[in-house]
C-alpha cells in the first residue's frame, strides 16, 4: 500500500513512490518528471529520483520535440527495451540519457482531464528490463503522479486566483500593472534557470518563482490609492507608509495560506520570502528588515531583479521606459 505524506513536497512523493517501484522492480534505477507550460509551449525538466540525473536545467519546446509530440497527441505509451540505437543520436536528451548508463527507457504523458501536464520516464541500466507486470504497474504510477501535480499546483492556482481577484479590483484603473505582472514573472523564471543551471539548486525552483512572483506586491491591495496611484515621487511620509505593503502582504497571504489550509506545503515559504523581502537591497539598506547579500532569500533576489528590471524598460506613470 502506498502512503503519501501530504505536508511533502512533489519531489519528495516522487522519491517515495520511486522506492515502492524499487521495491517490486528494483531494476528502475531513476524516475524523473518534465512539466508541460502550454502558454510558452515548453516542457521542462522539474524533479528526478536516481543518482545524479544527466538532464537537470534542460527545456524544449513540445513542438520541436517530435517523439514526445507524438506521445502527447497519441497519449500512449513509448517504450525502449534498448538504447543503444540512440548512441549516435542528434538529440541532446537522448545523447545524455545514453551516456549516463541507461539502456531502457519507459515514457508516457501525464494527462488529468484532458489537460496535458507534462511527462514521466522510468529508466533502467539494463536491456530488456521492462516486462509486461513492470509496465502495468508502472501504468498506475503513472496515473498516480498526474494526479499529484494536479493536487500540487491547483492548490496554488486556486490561491493565485484569489488574489488575482482582489488585484484586478485594486488595479482596475491601471491596466498596465497586470501586463507588468505577466512580464515580470517571465523575467524571474528566466533569471531562476540561469541561477540554478549555474548551482546545486534543482529544477522546481524556477517554476514556484514563476508562480508566486506576480504575488509579490499583494500588500499594495491595503496602500491607499492616493499614494499608491500617485504619479509624482512620494513624500517621506508616503514612502514609509508605501513601505508597509511588504509587511502587511506577508500578514495577508498568510492568512490566505491558514484560510486555504496550505500552511504545510513546503514551498509557501518561498512565497512569503518573495512577498516580505523583494525590496531587500543587496547592500542591507532595503526594507522592511535590513538584509544584505545572501541573508536575503534567493527566491527574493530574483524577483527584485525581475522587477528592477521590468520597471527600468517600460513606461510608468511617473517616468519614460
């Protein structure tokens, strides 16, 4: 029987339903997820089970993937008891797939209501390692994990489309702040992938930035208008109560997270670091507590990056782009 810890991260489910694979078939040496983004068209890799995986930090779009395409238009199966005929291959994910050791490879879609949520493999060092009670069982394994990043990620959508709500409300006379949201979040994934292509942080990393970056100046909903739609530079009195949006953001979105019951979901912290610390400055004379240099959280510092740079190169109310 298979029992999930709920308050565990997807990667770390991921872990445990590897072992319980093992366990029955300890020939599957490594289980790893790529996410399908329709918007951008990408699939990227998100997390793995294994030894060190050769395919961290890597993307593609779906379309210039042909194998995987196939794969999602078809939804079924690809199985390859050797792969060896990939040893010459042009494509980079086969190439290092092969050259790390693996010689099978299992990959199926990741549906969940007809919505394609990316893609799993199971691999093994061995040819011929798959065999007929393996697959079916690895067919609910299969099924299991779809479920569980839609449970993972719906949650969060649900948060985000709370807020976006009051946002939308807060912002409705200002239509370029949402298209700066948009924006800026792309930015802070672009930044997040170069950061952990360069590091031992993984892959989940750049798509919880993603995420949670547009909520960033949630506390802003509590900032009188006059103040926060002024378009000449605030007094010293305004710019100390501007200054309480990162507070009072923090303090709102917890209380969403206790309202949503998603005070035990791991990566949460992220987003209160994002919302609390992104006017941090590297130097400590930032706000609201002062950090410097890598006290303040990193998922912090990309989404001030992210935003400085938005800000710099488009037009807003009190300056040109």
């Amino acid at each position: 029987m298979i029992t999930l810890n709920q308050s565990d991260s997807l990667a770390e489910k991921l872990v445990h339903l590897h072992q319980v694979v093992r366990d029955l078939h300890p020939q599957i040496t490594r289980v790893s997820i790529a996410l399908y983004d329709k918007a951008t068209d990408k699939v990227r890799t998100f997390t793995y089970s294994g030894k060190e995986t050769p395919l961290n930090h890597y993307q593609s779009t779906l379309s210039g993937c042909h194998s995987l395409k196939e794969l999602a238009e078809s939804r079924d199966a690809r199985l390859e008891q050797d792969l060896s005929v990939f040893s010459n291959s042009s494509h980079i994910h086969a190439q290092k797939i092969y050259q790390a050791g693996y010689r099978g490879s299992y990959t199926l879609p990741l549906f969940f209501d007809d919505e394609l949520l990316g893609f799993i493999f199971f691999n093994t060092e061995h040819e011929n390692a798959f065999d007929p009670a393996c697959i079916s069982q690895l067919n609910l394994v299969a099924d299991l994990v779809a479920l569980l990043i839609f449970n993972s990620f719906s949650l969060v959508r649900t948060l985000l489309s709370t807020v976006q709500s009051a946002l939308d409300l807060t912002y409705s006379r200002d239509p370029e702040t949402g298209a700066h949201l948009q924006r800026m979040s792309r930015y802070a994934r672009i930044i997040a992938r170069h950061v952990v292509s360069t590091s031992a942080t993984d892959d989940q990393v750049p798509e919880y930035v993603y995420l949670f970056a547009p909520l960033h100046d949630i506390g802003k909903v509590a900032i009188p208008d006059s103040i926060l739609f002024k378009p000449g530079k605030l007094t010293a009195a305004e710019f100390e109560v501007m200054k309480t949006h990162t507070s009072k953001g923090k303090a709102m979105a917890e209380k969403l997270l206790r309202n949503y019951r998603m005070g035990d979901i791991r990566h949460t912290t992220m987003l209160l670091n994002i919302i609390a610390h992104h006017h941090e400055a590297f130097d400590g004379s930032g706000y609201p507590d002062g950090l410097a240099g890598k006290a303040i959280p990193l998922e912090a510092r990309i989404v001030t990056v992210a935003d400085i740079f938005d800000a710099l190169t488009s037009r807003r109310p009190y300056k040109e782009a």
